[in-house]
C-alpha cells in the first residue's frame, strides 16, 4: 500500500510538467515554422481562416509526436528535480525504499508513453499529414486535378545496358490508369526506340496501353520506323499502389508501406538506405521518451533545490545534443556510411548507457 501511495505521489508530480512541455514545446514549432506557413499561404493564396485552421488542426499531430521525448525530459527533471530539492528522496531513502524504485513508476511512464508514440507515428501522423497535402493543394492553391491523381510520374527500370523511362502525364491509383504515356528505350545509354499511348490500364496483373505508336531510332539515321498499334502490353513489372509508393517521399509513407517498398527496391537491387532510415526513425524517436526519462530522473536528483527555468534550459541542451547526433549518423545512414539500423538508434544507445550510469550515480 505504502509503495502505491509513492507511485500515485510520484506520478503526481510528473503529470503537471509533462503536459506543459508538449504545450511548450509543441508552440515552439508552431512559432517557429507553422505560423509562416500560414503567413504565406494567406497573403500569397488568399486562403481563408477556415483552411488555414483546419490546416493547423492537421499538423498538430505530427509536431505532437516530436514533442513525447522532449516533455518526458522535462517532466522528469522538473519532478525529480522538486522531489530532491525539498529532501523528499532523502526521506523515502531513509524509509528502506531504494532509489530505483522510486524512479520505477517515472521509467515506465516513459515506456508507455514510447509505445503510444508509435501506435501514434503511425496511425494518425500519416492520415493527418495526407490530410495537410489534400488542403494545401485543393483549399489553397485550388488545384484542379482529381482527388487520388498524380501528375508528372517518371520510372526508371533496368536491365543488364538496357534502361527504360516511363512517363506519364497523369496516374490513378485507384482506377489503375495512366495517361499521356511516353515510354524511352536505351540500349548502352543510346536512345533505341519510344513508344507513345493515349491511355494505359492495369489488368490481370499487366499493363496494357492503347492506341499508340512506336519509333525506332537511330543514333546516326534518327527515325528508321514508325508503326501504330491498338493495344499492347508493355513490361513494366509495378502494380499501381507500387507506382504511388515511387512518387512519394520516405516520410509520407507509414512502416508497412516502408517495409513493403524497402522490399521491393531490394528486389530490384536498388539502394533502400534512405526508406530504411525513415522506417528505424518511426521506431527510434519514440523510444527516445523510455531513454530521456532515465537521464532525466536521474538529472533532476539533486542535493539542493533546482528551479523550473534549469530544469528547461537543462531539457534544451540534452535535446540539441541528441538531435544534433541523430542528424549526423542518420545523415551517415541514408548515405551509406553507417548501416540504417545502427544509424538511426546510436542516438538511444548512447542515452541508455547515459541513463543507466547517471542512475547508478545517484543511488550510490
């Protein structure tokens, strides 16, 4: 009972400044890039207050996201940091509770908080964020494509001194149908012959395009043919949701279409370091509230008071630090330089062993 009562107390004292950091911190972002955004969009769109707001609503999530650790930090230095001051862990001690398990319940809050974070990074960030995309281009800047249609596709396949580059005009993933389609072929980086169609669809696991042409080329004579065709099937060896997953960047897309795109770029014997980065991220940053909420139990026990202002100038510096290593080995990691992996949980490596050795210098 007596070690409940100290969990309740404990956890008491951490709810208060958790919630003020991701306030805290969330307004540092939304000040910091949010707000000019907005700034722009209205003074150079004429967009309206209700899209702006609806706008900022949306990219709330993702900034929240990035703000877990940083307010772990500082709810665990702020508690710990009263608790130690007005001698409180001093009296606990003194009661036979070891130092450990007073900062239990602060370690598995921090935990609990990690695995929200990635049910959250990956649940609501990407549909928020889609959300974003679909106002910005459609409220705002009024675009007038349809919902669901990518404009402007280039792939790029190869095969032994052959490559192939398809370009189409338009692109509809869910009706699986391409427009405007022009298809190049080189052969030892001399351009051999190009194929245009109106229209291609996706059926029975083929792409089929319709009333078009075909050129051969040559590189000293230029056109040597041409012929027209009705229908024909072209080897390009992409389903229409693997076609979205090319137009789209690493940080619009959730783990399992990451996992699904890593396996199909390996499988073509392309570099996935970039997209496996961006995969080990979604895992790495929230882990990072586990980890931050060690180094900061054990940084807020202190044998004399601390203010609130130390403990956030303290948080800050912790945080430019870890960020500061995470964007170079990630940096190391998309180039190449450093397995994704290692690249992307270094930062959180570095923190336990932190954590772990500050904890055992404050229970000596």
């Amino acid at each position: 009972m007596r070690l409940r009562l100290l969990d309740r107390y404990v956890l008491a004292e951490l709810l208060y400044p958790f919630v003020f950091g991701i306030a805290a911190f969330s307004s540092i972002f939304v000040a910091s890039t949010m707000l000019f955004k907005i700034t722009k969009y209205i003074t150079q769109y004429g967009a309206s207050i209700d899209a702006v707001s609806r706008l900022f609503f949306y990219s709330l999530p993702e900034i929240i996201n990035y703000t877990f650790p940083m307010s772990m930090l500082l709810a665990a230095l702020m508690a710990f940091g009263k608790l130690s001051g007005s001698s409180e862990i001093t009296a606990m001690k003194a009661g036979g509770i070891s130092y450990y398990r007073i900062v239990a319940p602060v370690i598995l809050v921090g935990f609990l908080v990690s695995m929200f974070s990635v049910v959250w990074a990956e649940k609501v960030v990407p549909a928020a964020k889609a959300e974003c995309t679909r106002i910005v281009d459609y409220e705002i800047k009024h675009s007038t494509k349809p919902v669901g249609e990518t404009e402007h596709i280039v792939l790029k396949s190869f095969r032994g001194s052959s490559q192939r580059i398809t370009y189409a005009n338009r692109f509809e993933e869910a009706t699986g149908k391409m427009s405007d389609i022009t298809i190049e072929e080189f052969k030892d980086g001399k351009i051999v012959r190009i194929q245009t169609a109106k229209e291609g669809y996706w059926e029975n696991g083929v792409w089929r395009i319709v009333n078009g042409s075909v050129f051969s080329l040559d590189d000293k004579d230029g056109i040597q043919s041409s012929a027209q065709f009705s229908e024909q099937i072209i080897p390009l060896d992409l389903t229409p949701k693997q076609i979205s997953w090319e137009q789209k960047d690493p940080e619009e897309m959730t783990i399992a279409e990451l996992r699904a795109y890593v396996e199909l770029l390996e499988n073509r014997g392309e570099s996935a370091a970039k997209q496996l980065v961006e995969m080990y991220m979604r895992l790495s940053i929230p882990l990072a509230s586990f980890f931050f909420a060690m180094i900061g139990a054990a940084m807020g026990t202190q044998k004399q008071r601390t203010s609130s202002s130390i403990g956030l100038g303290i948080s800050i510096i912790v945080i430019f630090i870890y960020y500061a290593i995470m964007t170079f080995t990630t940096g190391l990691g998309k180039g190449g330089a450093m397995p994704p992996l290692l690249a992307c949980m270094l930062p959180n490596i570095i923190c336990l062993f932190t954590g772990i050795y500050l904890l055992k210098q404050k229970n000596a």
